[in-house]
C-alpha cells in the first residue's frame, strides 16, 4: 500500500480510474436490452440466465484472477478482463442462437471476474495508506459513472438503431478501456513470469478466510443487486418509463454523490459504522422500489437505494484491503468478489425463475431482497457485540 506522503490524484490512479470508467460502461451498457434481445430470440424463458450465467464465471474465475494479481502483475491481469469485453462486443452478433447467446454470456463473465480484482489491488498499491478508503470512494465513482452511463447510452443506441450496433458500440468501449490500461506500470514489486502451473489453485487459494466478515456483508448486500439488474428494466417499463436505463442513471448520480465523503468517514470512523449506514438506507430504497409503483416513488427508491450503494461499495472494498495479509491483497480482494457475484448471481437466478413475467411478483423479490440486506446489519451488529465481550473478558481484574 501507498504511504502517507504519496499523492491522492496522481497518474497511475487517474488511469486506472478512468480505465474504470469505459470497462464498466462496456457491458453495462447491454443490461437494460438483454432481456427484450433473448426474447427476441425465443429465450424468454431464460431472462434470469443473463446476469446468472455472467456471474458464475466471474465467480469461478475470481481465485485465477487473485492468485495471478499477487503473482504475475496487476496489469496483466486487467487486461485480461478488458480483452475478453472487446471480444464478446463483437461476437454478439454472431451467435444468434438461444444457446450461442447463453454461451457467450457465460464467456463475458470471465471480465468481471479478472479486471476489477487487479484494478482494486493496484488502486491500493498506488494511493496513501490513510486515504484509502477515500481512494476507493473515488474509483467507485469511476465504475459506478461507467454503470450508470452504459445502460442510458445503450438504450438510446437501440432506440435509434440496432442491437448490431449497440454489440459494436460495447466492444468499442471496451477497446478504450484497454488502451488506457496499457499506459499503466505495474506496481508489483516480485512479479513472477506467467507459467501454467501458476493455473493449479489449491484450497488454499481460493479464499482468504481474513476476509469472510467482509465477504458475508458482500454476498448479503449483492443478492439485491442481481434482482435490480433481472427485474428493474421490465419494472421500469411497467412504472411507465420508455427508456429502461434511467433507474442506473439515478441510482448511480446518487452514489457518486456520497462515495467520496463515505470513503473519508470510513477513513475516520471505521469501516463498519458506516457500512451499516448503507445497508439501512439499501433495506429503505428496495421497499420503496417495490412499494413505489409510479415514476416519482420509483425515481425517489432508487435514489436512496443508490445512496446505500455509494456508502456501502467503497466501505467494504477498503474493509477487505484492512483485512487482508501481507502479500495476499488479490486473494482477499478476490474473495470479497467471489461473494459479491454468487449474491448478484443466486440473486438473478432466482429472481428471474420466480418472476415468470408476472409483474405482481416484482415487489415481493424486493422485498425479500430488503430482508437480505437487514441480515447484513444483524451480523454487523453482533460482530461487534461479540468483540466488545472478547476485549472486556481480556481487561486486568482490579
């Protein structure tokens, strides 16, 4: 990690921020017209795959990606994911079948499991060690503009011309994103030269126990994400909004608004007083969501949901750095990601077979979503009750 003395906003970190920005905008910007492309293709019964199928291999592949961050290099391996979007944008258009389209889907994944675990790592390699939590705030902000602007840009492209040129707009977008990351040097100092054994993942590294607290917020808080991302294009449409991107636009201008400043108070205050800040504000914006059916109450749900998201993302990113070892950034960083896509991934899934294009169901899926999120501020709760007794058992006796 940085030390104090670095500076915040220097080029490798601007670089990395804004690469960021285009790789999240890059199949993000498919999300909102995926469902009504499967349908087109007689896979109306598979909606909930979309996102499942994407997550599964970001999943599987987390344990790669962190092993080789802390072996070969942080930018190698954001290439890597980078590469695999530039690819996928292309072969859309190719692979017109139900199940060419579900393959695919599986392969995209493959991104998000590879260039967001080397990008957090090499954030926390090139930032001051006091600012972290500040630092991931910031880059955050990057991803979340990319979620944010993707699917609004997206939908307009459809809108105006096809879903050929929405796949080629994806892959072009993913193309800048690896431009950008080729401008950065590595900050692994013992990098090692990639060799296939380096592939062989033993028990050991597939997950940081250090992280599980982290983790298990992680996966709680993420179910509700995997259902927003499933269901919220076609409430979207039933609410009475024509473009299906503007709940990311407002859900992400809310959590840009509060990122930067939760970062410092994390900094400030520790991670977890403000992490349960968020998960309230999660479990108050999906009941709104779903209890909200008309466009102002929609809009003001997903308004507070993105405000618990602009608190809780960063909080957890810098809590996972906090507990990771020595040497082992990636591989904790990995598993708070591994977490992260089974919660989107269960949450999609599920979501997705229990809706049934049944709109009724869509409120109820939040709901239970909300109830998830609550856990996470129960787990937090006595977490914390539970080291306060371990601390006081462990005081002198007068």
């Amino acid at each position: 990690m940085g030390t104090k003395n670095q500076t915040l906003y220097n080029s490798k970190f601007i670089l990395v921020c804004l690469g960021s920005l285009f790789f999240s905008a890059s199949y993000n910007m498919l999300i909102p017209e995926l469902p009504s492309y499967l349908s087109g293709l007689g896979g109306a019964e598979y909606i909930g795959l979309i996102i499942a199928l994407f997550t599964l291999t970001a999943g599987l592949s987390r344990p790669f990606s962190g092993k080789l961050t802390d072996t070969i290099g942080r930018k190698p391996v954001m290439l890597i994911g980078a590469l695999v979007c530039v690819v996928c944008g292309g072969l859309y258009p190719v692979l017109t079948s139900v199940y060419g389209f579900l393959l695919l889907r599986l392969f995209h994944g493959f991104s998000t499991g590879f260039t967001p675990t080397a990008a957090s790592t090499f954030v926390s390699d090139v930032v001051p060690a006091n600012r972290l939590g500040e630092a991931m705030g910031i880059q955050g902000i990057a991803f979340s503009t990319g979620l944010a602007l993707g699917p609004a840009l997206g939908s307009m492209i459809k809108l105006h011309f096809s879903f050929e040129v929405l796949f080629y707009s994806s892959s072009l977008m993913a193309l800048l994103a690896t431009g950008l990351l080729m401008n950065l040097k590595e900050t692994l100092m013992a990098k090692q030269t990639f060799r296939p054994q380096l592939l062989r993942i033993s028990k050991a590294d597939i997950l940081a126990k250090e992280a599980f607290p982290a983790a298990i917020i992680t996966f709680l808080a993420y179910v509700a994400f995997g259902v927003i991302l499933t269901l919220i294009p076609d409430w979207t449409g039933i609410v009475g909004f024509a473009n299906k991107g503007i709940f990311f636009v407002v859900f992400t201008l809310t959590s840009l608004l509060v990122r930067v400043v939760a970062g410092k108070l994390s900094d400030l205050y520790g991670r977890t007083k403000v992490i349960l800040i968020g998960l309230l504000l999660l479990c108050a914006g999906l009941i709104m969501i779903g209890a909200w059916n008309v466009p102002t109450g929609f809009l003001a749900g997903a308004g507070v949901y993105g405000l618990g998201m602009g608190i809780v993302s960063p909080g957890i990113n810098a809590w996972t750095i906090d507990l990771s070892k020595p040497g082992q950034k990636g591989k904790a960083i990995a598993t708070m990601f591994i977490a992260l896509e089974a919660g989107i991934g269960l949450g999609a899934l599920l979501s997705g077979w229990y809706y049934q294009e049944m709109p009724n169901r869509i409120p109820i899926t939040l709901y239970v979503s909300a109830g998830l999120s609550f856990l996470g501020i129960l787990y937090l709760l006595f977490r914390a009750k539970r080291k306060t007794t371990k601390l006081n058992s462990q005081l002198p006796l007068i």
